[in-house]
C-alpha cells in the first residue's frame, strides 16, 4: 500500500511516498481504508525533530483520518466492517491508503458529515472542546475569545461555545477569515488591524475566557483582555515570549496549557460522545480549507504553517 515515510527529521522534503506491506489486523485492532486525512501542525513539528516527543525513525506520520472500517481483530465488538468512522488516533500511522487504529480510538462518524470533515474532528474539534469545557471550564453566559478562530480548531470553538450559550469574539487576519468567523456565528475583527485590541477594550468588560492560538504573540496582550478570574487557554505557540507575572494578580487570572494528547481516556470518551452529539444536531460541520492528494504532502506542510488557512487542509490518498 502507499504510504508517506519519514527516515530522517527534517524540512518537509523528508516526506518521502513510497509502497509498505498491507497491514495485519491485531488483538483489539481495526483496519480503516483512509478516505482522508486531517493535516495538524503538531505533525510538522514532530517531521522536523522539534517536538517533545518523538517516534523511532521510519515512520508514517498522521493521527487523523476518517474512512472505512476494512477488518476488525479479535475482541473487538462495537465495529463492523463497512462502518463510516474517524480517528483521533492511529497506530500505524495515518498518512497512507489504509490505517490501524485501537478500536478505542475511532468514533462513528455521521451519515452528514463527509470524510473530509471526519478528517477535521479527531485532532482539531476535540481541541476545541478540550480548550472550552474541560481546560477552560467554560459555562453558559460567558465571554470568550477565540484568538485566531479562523482555523480548524477556532471555527470548532466558535461553533461549540456558540451551542453551549456563550457569546464569541473572533479574530482573523483576512477578509476570508473575517467572512467565515462571522458566518459562525460570533462578533469577528482583523488582528491585523492595529487598533484591533483597542477595539475590544471599548465594547467588552473583559472575556472570561480566551482560546488562544498564537502564544508567543498574543499572551500579554490577552491577559490584559481578561476579565478578573479569566483564564487564557494555550492551544497554539511557535517560540517564546516575555510577560509579567503581575498581570495576573490583580485579576487572579489563570494561564493554561493544553495537549490533546494528555487527555485521559474516560475525557477522551466524553468528548467524542460530546463530538457525535454535536455533529448529528447540526452545531458542529468542519470546514474544509483545501484538499490535496498524498503525493503532495510536503505542500500540504508547508500549507498548514501558513497564516491564513480557513478551515482544516485535507489528503487523499
């Protein structure tokens, strides 16, 4: 089967397309036939060696995809083959015509949501909720900015918070952007714009909670949004940065960090159920940026990295 290996760390020219033995189904195992395939930025970090934690050289990168169940092992029940399912996990690696998965880390994906938004939810749908409800701990009522939201985890936050009541800002740096964060739902303005905080300052007494994108950027500046006993959630950071600690005293603001992967499997499962639930309502519908073939992955990396990306880029194998 084809498949995109990676031998060495490094820029994304070590994206190298080449042919693997079918995969052997296992114990608690199901075998998916990929359909799609998510593309997440932490994949770049982990292609380049500068992640936390990384696998032994070769591997097939990629965690999301949504497909077809092809064959399930022994002792796994709750599939069939021929069921519709994402991942927000794989074992032998997502980028690829066919995936192993532990059977507990594919969900079902709904008859109105396509392969392509499957490819959205695992990784990206998951932060969000992750970010709002269980790191955020955000409620009914609240105000909340998703710094950044014109990317696949902020338009899923914007739509997830919207549903559970809360009011939304948005931020974005083009008028596509802009255009989509308000289709979602929630009050949108340029960061590009200078006068962009200012802005926010004047109309609001502060947000409750903040999902943000871009850490190494925006963190002083949203401590200063923050209304007293807010809480900035960190999604995203490309590099350091300098704050002063009393920012958060006089509010006794919080600062938090978030890594889906941390999440234990009993909030795993809470999500995902939250997940299903939202997507067969309508709340939730992934938005699809671009979709690309296999072959053109190191673009598709290069792509994600990029500001400007409306929604979620997706591979066919």
């Amino acid at each position: 089967m084809k498949v995109i290996e990676v031998s060495q760390f490094g820029e994304p020219d070590v994206l190298v397309l080449t042919d693997r033995p079918d995969l052997t189904v296992g114990n608690g195992q199901v075998l998916v036939r990929v359909e799609a395939i998510g593309v997440n930025p932490v994949e770049t970090y982990i292609r380049a060696g500068t992640y936390p934690r990384l696998p032994e050289l070769p591997y097939v990168p990629g965690g999301n995809i949504a497909g077809v169940v092809q064959a399930c092992g022994t002792g796994v029940t709750e599939w069939q083959v021929g069921d519709r399912v994402y991942s927000a996990a794989t074992i032998s690696g997502g980028y690829a015509e066919c995936a192993l998965c532990d059977s507990n880390m594919i969900f079902r994906l709904p008859d109105a949501i396509s392969f392509d938004q499957g490819a959205a939810v695992g990784v990206p749908a998951a932060t969000a909720w992750r970010a709002l409800f269980i790191r955020g701990g955000g409620k009914a009522g609240e105000r909340v900015l998703v710094h950044g939201a014109s990317g696949s985890v902020g338009l899923a936050a914007i739509q997830l918070a919207r549903a559970a009541g809360m009011s939304v800002v948005g931020t974005a740096g083009s008028t596509e952007g802009i255009k989509l964060v308000e289709e979602m739902g929630a009050n949108a303005l340029n960061h590009r714009q200078a006068d962009y905080v200012q802005k926010m300052v004047a109309t609001n007494a502060g947000f409750d909670l903040i999902i943000e994108m871009l850490a190494n950027k925006n963190l002083a500046t949203d401590l200063e949004l923050l209304a007293p006993g807010g809480r900035v959630v960190v999604v995203g950071s490309r590099g350091p940065i300098e704050i002063d600690p009393r920012a958060t005293m006089g509010k006794e603001s919080d600062i938090r960090g978030l890594a889906v992967f941390n999440a234990s499997p009993e909030e795993t499962k809470r999500t995902h159920a939250a997940l299903a639930a939202a997507m067969e309502c309508g709340t939730l519908r992934p938005v699809i940026s671009a979709v690309m073939p296999l072959a053109d992955v190191a673009r598709a990396h290069r792509q994600v990295m990029k500001d400007g990306n409306c929604g979620k880029i997706v591979l066919h194998p």
